[in-house]
C-alpha cells in the first residue's frame, strides 16, 4: 500500500514537471514567434495600394476662338467697260447667278455681230470647197487655208461673245454683299475688285488646340459653340478641318462648320467657345500618383504577396489624374499609390 502511494506520487510529481516544461517552452516560443513579427514588421514598409481596373474616362475640354463666314469671296470683273447700272448695295443678300452689275457692252455687241456673220461665212466657204474637193476643183494648199479660216473666226467668235457675256458680272455664290467697290459710270478692268461676298448662312468657328488634345478629336465629330452674344444660345457644330502643322506656339488649327441661327444669328469676328465631349472606351486605369519616373518611362510598384515589384508600363495619355494603361498591367493587380519613395524592388511591405 506504501508503495502505491509512493509511484502516485512520483508520477504525479513528474506529471507537474513535465506540465511546467512544456507551458515555459509554450511560452518560449510564443515570444520568439511575437519577436520576430516585430522585427519583420520593421522591415516593411507601410504603403497604400489601389486595384487595376478598367474604367471609361470621359474627357471634356473647351477652347477659345472666333467666327468667320462660311465663304467670302471678292468678285472682280472679267471684262473693260463703264458701270451703267446696277442692282445691288451694301448689305443686301443675293442668290447664285443674279446680275450685281452692267457694263457698257454696246462695242462689244457691235464686235460680236461682225465675228458672228464672218463665221458663218466661213462655215458657208467651208462648205462650198468640201463639195469642189470632191471633183478636185480646189488645191490641197487651197482646202487647208479654207479650214484655217474656219477655225480662226469660230474662236474669234466664242472669245467675243464670252467678253458680251462678262458684261453682266453675276454672283458665283448665294450670300450677303459686304462691300461695294464701285458708283454708277465707274470705269472698270479685267481683275478689279467689285463687291465683297460673303456667305453667313452657316459659319466657321477656327481655335488652336494643344496637341495632347488632337488625340481625341477626329473629322466629323459634333461638338457645341457658344458665344457671350446669345449666352442662352448653344449653337450644334461638326469639325470639319484639322491642321497637321502647328503654329509658332505649337498649337493646331481646328476648325469647325456651324448652322447659324436666324433668330440669334452669328456675326463675323466675334468670339465665341468650342465644348468637345469625348467618352473614352473602356481602358485600364490607375491615379496618377501611382506612376515613378517620367511620363517617357513610367513605371509602377506591383505587389506581390507582401513584396513589390518595380514594373515597367506603357501609357497614352493623362485625364483629370487618371492614367490610362495601354500595356503592362492587368486588371485586378495591386500597384502602390503612396510610400514609394522608400521602396526598392523586392522590398517587403505591409499595407
């Protein structure tokens, strides 16, 4: 009975030992464990991170620039002579092809008649020598003169009756007369400016775009204009022109064709804005921030796991400090956005 006693109580005694060993080793290796979290959460570099998505980034801008007519031409005249009359004045709207003025044709009419009779009868004489040459009545030389003759007053004639015709200068185009050159019994030459023709019924509106801007506009687009003139007006318009050369500021002329307004109607020279509204197409996009480096050779910190990855991007083009990725990432991939400056690549961090 003793002895039972004595084994229990030495089991128990080593049952207490083992039990204090094993919860100071538990413990041991809990503060080893916390220690090296601590040593390993001081190598890390704390940052913030956002996700690869793909967005569309809408890009609105406006420019300044001014209207001009649609089409302004000034009329010369293609004939000699004295004004005798008119029909137009400053400020009157006229269509294609109506009469704005008459010279002095009478000589030119007296002119015509004569070249007019001397080619029929060189069309009668030509006649008469192709019915001689049958029978060879006439000479070779004889028949060659006759059609020399022939040609020589028909172009005479034509040439004639064309200077009759430009007596009567009509309007190449539908449109508004803005200047008159000429008074009643004016003398006018071949080459003198007449009136001033413009027309407004549709308008053009030129700005100077910058370059990164050209990108995202194309022929044909519709845009919207407005003007200080009628600021509850907003006028439709369709770029029509866009220049490959830029100026001495390095812009580019951009020009767009607008209806004009009868009831508000826009005034040649005044200024005016040019509204693009542009929905891009669904792209990859990160924060600006995000980018190290240049805008020339972006790059990105990728995470991986609780490392970073120094990775080079491609990009297109920065809208309201959002980049658009054209190669490099793929949706769903974590890139650093604050806490660079500390990292290098493979660096350890923790978010």
């Amino acid at each position: 009975m003793k002895t039972s006693k004595i084994i229990i109580i030495i089991l128990f005694v080593i049952a207490t030992i083992l039990g204090i060993a094993y919860k100071l080793y538990d413990v041991k290796t809990k503060k080893i464990e916390e220690i090296n979290l601590v040593k390993e959460s001081k190598s890390a570099t704390p940052v913030k991170t956002v996700t690869v998505e793909l967005s569309s980034v809408n890009k609105d801008f406006t420019y300044q620039g001014s209207f001009e007519p649609f089409c302004e031409v000034t009329i010369s005249s293609e004939s000699s002579g004295k004004i005798i009359n008119y029909a137009v004045n400053e400020g009157d709207f006229v269509n294609e092809g109506s009469i704005i003025a008459n010279l002095d044709n009478d000589i030119s009419g007296y002119q015509l008649e004569s070249a007019e009779a001397v080619y029929l009868k060189a069309q009668k004489d030509m006649y008469r020598f192709e019915k001689l040459s049958t029978c060879e009545a006439v000479t070779e030389q004889q028949m060659d003169e006759m059609k020399l003759a022939l040609v020589n007053s028909k172009c005479n004639y034509f040439i004639l009756k064309k200077q009759h015709e430009n007596a009567s200068m009509k309007a190449p185009i539908s449109g508004t007369i803005s200047k008159v050159y000429f008074k009643k019994g004016s003398l006018v030459a071949p080459g003198s400016p007449v009136i001033d023709l413009i027309d407004t019924r549709k308008m053009k509106f030129n700005a100077k775009f910058s370059a990164s801007d050209l990108c995202n506009i194309h022929i044909n687009q519709k845009v919207l204009l407005t003007t200080d003139l009628y600021p509850d007006v907003i006028y439709n318009g369709v770029i029509k022109m866009i220049s490959v050369k830029p100026d001495n500021s390095k812009r580019y002329l951009v020009e767009a064709e607008v209806e004009n307004n009868t009831d508000k109607p826009l005034l040649s020279g005044i200024d005016g804005l040019i509204h693009v509204k542009n929905l891009g197409k669904p792209s990859l996009v990160i924060p600006r921030n995000c980018i190290i480096g240049s805008m020339v050779q972006p790059m990105v910190y990728v995470v991986k796991k609780n490392q970073v990855e120094l990775r080079k991007i491609n990009i297109s083009s920065i809208i309201d400090h959002q980049v658009i990725v054209l190669s490099g990432l793929t949706v769903g991939e974590k890139v650093v956005l604050s806490g660079q400056i500390n990292l290098v690549d493979k660096a350890k961090i923790v978010e």
